[in-house]
C-alpha cells in the first residue's frame, strides 16, 4: 500500500517550508501578555518605523494603524479592540504541518531570513544519510540485497559495505512527493513505487525506501549492527 502520512514518517526531522511572516506584536491590556498580528493587508506596504509605536485597531486576523480618533470611530465595527504596537516582529513558522508551527521569532526579516538558513535542511548543501538496522527489511529480502537487485533508472543507486555486511541505496530526485516528483519526473510518488514494484523490487524495501525519500533522505544504509529506528516496523529475523 502505498505511503504517504507524513506525521507517521519517522524518518522525518527538524522543519521544512520555513516562512517568514511579519507581525506586530500589540499592547492592548497591561496585565495580559502580547497578542501578534499580521498588518492590515492595505497597510502591508508600511515600513516597521511606520507601524511601529503607533495606536491600532485589531480583530482575530489583523491590525490596523490609526492616527486619529475619526480613523478608530470608522473602523471600530470591524476592529472592535484598541492598542498600540509595541514593535515588530519577523516570526518563523514551518509549513509542513496545518496550522503552521512556530520556530522563532526575530527583530529584523535579516535575522529570521539567517535563522531559515542555519536550520534549513536543504539538498545542495549537505545530504541527509540515515544508517538503520536490517531488521526493519524481513529475512528474505536482507538475503537477496545486493546492488544487482535493485533495478537501475527508477531513481535508485544502490551499493555495497562488504567489510560491515551492510546495503546502501542513494535516493535522486528527493524528496518524493507528488509535488515535487510532477514537476523533476514527469510522475507521482505512486507511479513510480508502482515502477520499482514491477520492476522485481521487495514491497517491504520499496516502501521504506519511499518513506525515507518523502523526508527527502539522499542515502539510507541497511545494517545489521544498526540501530532500530523507532517508529519503524521490524520483522522477526534470524540474524
């Protein structure tokens, strides 16, 4: 069956599609903490030293600069709640998950865009590697793993370690998703689990294969002396 639940992926870590959002951080109630809103979206154009320290109205999605008491008595049916921002701030929220996961937040769009970078993993500046135990293949499929089983031109490039007994396979074209995989192959993630499949590829093999790659792994080595990998279904073995 193929496998696309990315909060069950234990191969998945840190965060990915991080964003930067600009917010302002409003005073309304001195015995209440700070509430963070993104600006009207007629007042997005502003620069922080326009926003920043001026009286707002505010409501659950957004707020409002206002500079003037005829201003507040147009807007208050909409913006029902009064306050001041106290500054700015560039926020730093992860996509890959409804609703977005805030990371952190910065004073300027400089250090939130410096952060995304130090936290970002992404492929063309270092490659994920993951070494993982054989006892999450059954016995049957770790017995025929050598490079020659697994079919070249589906994205795979397998090798041996023969001093450790252990099986690698880099992963191209990561990560394997419908979005990604449309747009570099011409294909889904199903079409081609469907293709290594038919290939003669183990289902076990392809689908942890598939797994990894969704987390956008670029080699992943099968090893007897590994560790498990928690969240990963084993198989009884004899090894």
């Amino acid at each position: 069956m193929p496998i696309n639940h990315q909060l069950s992926n234990p191969f998945v870590r840190g965060f990915n599609d991080l964003r930067v959002q600009r917010l302002l951080a409003v005073l309304y109630d001195a015995q209440a903490p700070l509430c963070h809103l993104p600006p009207h979206p007629s007042q997005q154009h502003l620069t922080d030293e326009q926003l920043a320290r001026h009286p707002c109205l505010f409501n659950a999605q957004h707020a409002l600069i206002v500079n003037s008491g005829a201003a507040m008595a147009a807007h208050e049916d909409i913006y029902p709640y009064p306050g001041i921002v106290v500054q700015m701030i560039y926020a730093v929220f992860s996509h890959d998950q409804s609703p977005p996961i805030l990371v952190g937040d910065h004073y300027s769009e400089a250090l939130a865009q410096v952060r995304i970078q130090q936290i970002a993993f992404e492929t063309g500046h270092y490659s994920r590697c993951w070494e993982i135990s054989t006892a999450h293949l059954p016995d049957a499929v770790c017995e025929t793993l050598t490079p020659a089983a697994v079919p070249g031109g589906l994205l795979l490039e397998a090798f041996e370690l023969r001093d450790s007994r252990a099986f690698g396979v880099k992963l191209m074209a990561t990560p394997w998703t419908d979005s990604h995989l449309e747009r570099v192959e011409g294909c889904t993630a199903n079409q081609l689990r469907q293709q290594q499949l038919d290939a003669g590829m183990p289902v076990e093999l392809v689908d942890v294969l598939h797994l990894a790659a969704q987390a956008d792994v670029r080699i992943l080595i099968f090893d007897p002396d590994a560790s498990q990998l928690e969240g990963l279904p084993t198989y009884d073995t004899q090894h």
